[in-house]
C-alpha cells in the first residue's frame, strides 16, 4: 500500500492488514475496543462491559495476561447464555466479539472487528454495511493518522506551563473525555506549537477515542 492509496481507501480491511506487524499490538487492540464500544447498548451482560474494559487496561499494560483469560471466559460464557436463550443475533454477536477482543494474540483479537462491523449492519444490507465501514475508516485515521509519515512536537511546548499540555492530554486519555481536545488544541496553540495538522485533528468533528494520534503524540505512547 502507498500513501496516496492509504488516504484515499473506502475499505478498512486492506488497511488494516498494512498495519499488521507495523502498527504496535497496543493500537491496534485500542482500535478493536473502540470500535466494540460503539456496540455497548448491545452488551446486555455486565461480564461483556467488564471484559472490554479489561481489554482495553491491557493494551496499556495495566492489567496481567492471565487477567485477560479470565475476562475471555466470562465474555465467552455471556455469549453462549445468549445463543442458547436465541436472543437478538446482534446481541449475541456482539458478545462474541468482545470475548475476541480478549485474546492475547493480537490478530486473533483482531478478529473481533469484522464481526462487530456485522453487528452494526443488522439486519444486513448494502447499505448499513457500507456505515459500518465508513466507522473503522474514521478510527484507522483517528487513532494511526497517515503512517507513511511521522510527526513531531516540540518539547518546549510539552515543558510550558509547567507540563500543562500533557497533564490536560493525560486528563482527557484517562477521563476519556476527548470532548476536550478543541481546548488541547488552544493550549498547544498558547505552547507555541503551529503544527497545522496537530491542531486540526483536535478541532475535528466526530468522535476521538483512546489510541487518538495526537494525544498518543503528546504522552510519547505507542
């Protein structure tokens, strides 16, 4: 894949497997659980909503390998009360993607995404499915941004104000409130950054979640 073909892909599979084995293990687990999120009015089960949390501590490696088993068993075994009672196939579906998403091998977890994007396209058609495409497209730029080039930030402007720049990053990253990253963006712009690319990415419309580039830039994340 080129960059020219990167920024212009409609499809997010190709994509994604550019950024296997380039993209580090934890991006690419953020973007899965951020994209299984967007699903959570379908986690009916609090085991499901635990395990995604979990998946999600260890990607930032707060949490132990064998603390994302026992998460993986208690998604898996949520998802199977649900097959077994023939609920909503969506619901059901859904829970089998968190339970992947609790893997440790990242590209089983990736496995997760597909079927979520099918969660999100029920009952199937063309269209809903195109949607559910267009949402992995807008978190593939969010979280990795064009990785055929790299972007930098002065340290002067993470030292100014007393660090104020990444304690208000970090704040947003641990709150998730990444509602305030226009106000990131006012204090970059105050640090004395004038990276046209970093601002407009924190003034963007749509949601941003945890991986999101620019905050990743600024806590010197992976």
């Amino acid at each position: 894949m080129t960059e020219a073909e990167w920024l212009a892909c409609p499809d997010p599979t190709p994509m994604l497997e550019f950024l296997r084995g380039k993209a580090s293990d934890r991006k690419l687990r953020l973007f899965g659980c951020a994209y299984c999120r967007w699903l959570w009015n379908l986690l009916t089960d609090k085991y499901s909503r635990k395990a995604l949390a979990v998946a999600e501590r260890y990607a930032d490696a707060e949490v132990s390998a064998e603390k994302l088993e026992f998460a993986w068993g208690d998604a898996r075994r949520a998802a199977q009360v649900v097959f077994r009672q023939e609920r909503q196939t969506a619901e059901g579906t859904a829970m089998w993607a968190v339970a992947m998403m609790c893997e440790a091998n990242i590209a089983s977890a990736l496995g997760a995404v597909d079927l979520a994007a099918r969660c999100k396209a029920y009952p199937f058609d063309s269209s809903s499915w195109a949607d559910a495409q267009k949402d992995q497209l807008f978190l593939l730029h969010d979280i990795f941004d064009n990785p055929f080039r790299s972007v930098s930030l002065n340290p002067s402007c993470l030292a100014w104000n007393d660090g104020a720049v990444p304690k208000l990053a970090q704040a947003i990253y641990d709150d998730r409130a990444f509602d305030r990253l226009p106000l990131l963006a006012d204090a970059l712009e105050e640090a004395g950054c004038d990276n046209q690319e970093i601002l407009d990415h924190c003034r963007s419309t749509g949601e941003h979640v945890r991986g999101c580039w620019v905050v990743d830039l600024i806590l010197g994340k992976s």
